[in-house]
C-alpha cells in the first residue's frame, strides 16, 4: 500500500524557498491563443481583418501578410496604421520602412466607445468592493501573510488589457515617451533591403525574448520611396526570402505587414507571383471605380443595407495563414477565400463584411423588405 505525505498537493512540485529568485514567466500583451490551433495569434487593429484571417481572429505569430491595392487610391495604408497602432498601444516593438517618424505621429487615436466613462466607473467601484470584501476581516483570525501583489497585478494588468483597440482615423494617437518604435530609413543604394534586415535582425537579437515586433513596409518598391534597384527579382525576392526565414526563427516574436500598388506592379509579372507564394497571406484590395451618388438613401446603396455606410471597394483573399495539421486555415465563415467581400473605409473604422447586390430598382417591394428575414426564408 503506498502513502504519500497529508497536506501535499497532487502534481504540484515542493515549494519554493522564501530567498528564491523565481518569477512567473511574463507574457506580451495583445498575445493570445488562435481559437483553431495554439498558435500565438496578435490583432492587426482591425476586428473585421481579423475575423477573416483563417478563423484565427488575428494574425499568427511569425506570419506576413501582404496586401495589394489597384488604383491609385491608399486604403491599404488605413489599415496599415491600424497595424501600428495597435502595436503602440500594445507596446510591441513596431519597424516602419521608409517613412520615418512623420508617419508615425499620424497614427489613428483610440475611439471612445458611448458609454465608456460608466463603463469605467463601475469597473472602479467593483474593484473597490472586491479589495474591501478581500480585506474585511484581515486581523481578526491572526497575523496573515498579505497577496503577492506584484504577482495579482501583473496578471490582473494581462486580463484588463484588450486584445484589439477601435481606432479613429479623425484623431492622434498619444505616442508614449516609453515607445518602441523603430524608423528604417531606405538607402540608395544597390542593395537597398540589407540595411532593413540588418536593422530588424540585431533588434530582434538585442531585444528580450518576450518581445513581439512589428514590421511595417508601405507601398513596397513603389518609385516614390523606394530606388529602381529594388524592383530587380535578384533584390525583391532575395529580401522575401530573408524575410521568411527571420520569420520561421522568431516565429513567436515577429508579424510583417506589406502593401503593393497593383498598377506600377501587375499579378501577371513574375516576380509579384513569386512574392505571392513566400507571403503567408495575400489581400487585394479593389476600389469602386467612381463612388456612388451620395443623395441615395443607405437602403437603395449597393452592398449596404439599413444605416451602413456604402461599400467603397471589394476585398479578395487570395492566401491565408495555414497553421493547421490538416491543411487548413478554418472552417466555416473563417473561411473566406473565395467569398465575396467589401469594405468600407469611414472616419472611425475600416470594415469588412459580405457583400450583396441591391434590390432591382422598380422592384418596391424587394426594396422594402431588404435586409429583413420572414417565414419564407427558414421553411425547409
């Protein structure tokens, strides 16, 4: 018959000694597990981005996501600040190429949700009645050890924190003189990306290991910042390359986000199909060709039903992260390779949903009964 000794709990190894120097591990903020796989997913600032992204409901660590934009239009960069916005506010280390610090002073600002002040108000007093509850009868059966409070406030810190802010492109974001952020300027050179990987390899390596960096390239080999040198297939695909495997060794600290103007750099050309296959997941963003006449009521707008704002482009997922056994990136409405999208880009957000056309015009009562479920449409 074994014995084992009163009072110990099961599974749990000895104690440790008061003058020990052990500390729980610490976890990045703005990290979480992927509801799929557990794979470390981080938010790219826009919750409907990341509901599309293979049912991860965010962007896997050690994973790049390319998005392409046709036009001459900028909505690619909308959700590139939300990008780095997020990691601002997350405090991950945040890499802009070739923009400088200009760019990053006009990051969006946090939205202010209705309600919020009420909101944080009863959040206080709760917590308030909680301590008090906790410490009621502190004294009264004896001396007792008070909490670890480092410990309870640096989780209570990781579960306060959301995962995904809401921005508004109308407002500033308030960069905190604490601030991670990391300007890689574009060197004229005949190798313009070794400055780029030598500057985010000896970050990543002079950084702790629970770190999570972001890196932002805007409008990738466009003439405007970039050099002609850096369009040749021997640089563009060589700094891909380099990129992957950065990506592959510190698969739970580094994200990438690029956009790529469409009509400088076609789908049909080589070296943006090769670019295709070493990304992990590409976006295509296709404008409207003209927008649609504001004097419509939101009810005869194409795609937009009720009181939403009309659609101002449509959204093509071409590849998504693959991050699971079987080969898949979600099931379901993760799912959304193939689906029809748009999105629509106001002053507080960036939205992406489904997207339908109107009713025919004349036809009244399709018009009135637009957007509306009756008992027709649930009978088997």
């Amino acid at each position: 018959m074994a014995f084992r000794k009163r009072n110990v709990v099961v599974g749990r190894g000895p104690p440790s000694e008061p003058g020990s120097n052990s500390s729980p591990a610490q976890t990045a903020t703005g990290v979480r597990p992927s509801p799929l796989t557990s794979h470390s997913v981080t938010s790219t600032g826009t919750p409907s981005l990341d509901d599309i992204l293979g049912g991860h409901s965010g962007l896997p660590l050690g994973s790049s996501l390319l998005i392409e934009e046709s036009g001459t239009t900028d909505f690619a960069g909308a959700l590139l600040r939300f990008y780095a916005a997020e990691g601002v506010c997350h405090g991950h280390i945040v890499h802009i190429v070739g923009l400088g610090d200009a760019w990053a002073r006009g990051l969006p600002g946090i939205a202010e949700e209705k309600g919020s002040r009420r909101k944080a108000a009863s959040a206080d007093v709760d917590e308030k009645m909680k301590i008090a509850w906790r410490y009621e009868r502190l004294g009264q059966a004896g001396e007792r050890a008070l909490p670890d409070r480092s410990i309870s406030s640096q989780e209570t810190q990781i579960q306060q924190a959301p995962f995904s802010h809401s921005f508004d492109l109308s407002k500033r974001l308030v960069i905190p003189t604490d601030a991670k952020i990391n300007s890689i300027p574009i060197k004229p050179t005949q190798k313009p990306f070794d400055g780029i990987l030598s500057s985010l390899t000896h970050s990543l390596n002079s950084t702790p290991s629970h770190s999570v960096h972001r890196l932002v390239i805007p409008s990738i080999l466009s003439p405007v910042i970039w050099p002609a040198d850096a369009s040749r297939p021997e640089h563009f695909l060589r700094f891909l390359h380099s990129l992957r495997v950065l990506l592959v060794q510190y698969s739970t600290r580094l994200t990438a986000m690029i956009t790529l103007p469409l009509e400088l750099f076609p789908r049909s050309s080589g070296s943006i199909r090769w670019a295709e296959l070493i990304c992990d997941g590409v976006l295509e963003l296709t404008p409207f060709p003209h927008l649609m006449d504001a004097s419509n009521s939101p009810a005869e707008s194409g795609g937009a039903r009720g009181i939403e704002e009309q659609p101002q482009g449509m959204l093509k997922v071409h590849k998504l992260p693959i991050n699971t056994e079987r080969g898949e990136g979600g099931a379901g409405a993760g799912n959304s390779i193939g689906a029809d999208l748009a999105f629509t880009v106001s002053r507080p957000k960036f939205l992406i949903q489904p997207f339908s056309l109107p009713p025919v015009e004349g036809d009244q009562e399709a018009q009135k009964d637009a957007g509306k479920l009756t008992g027709k449409d649930v009978e088997f």
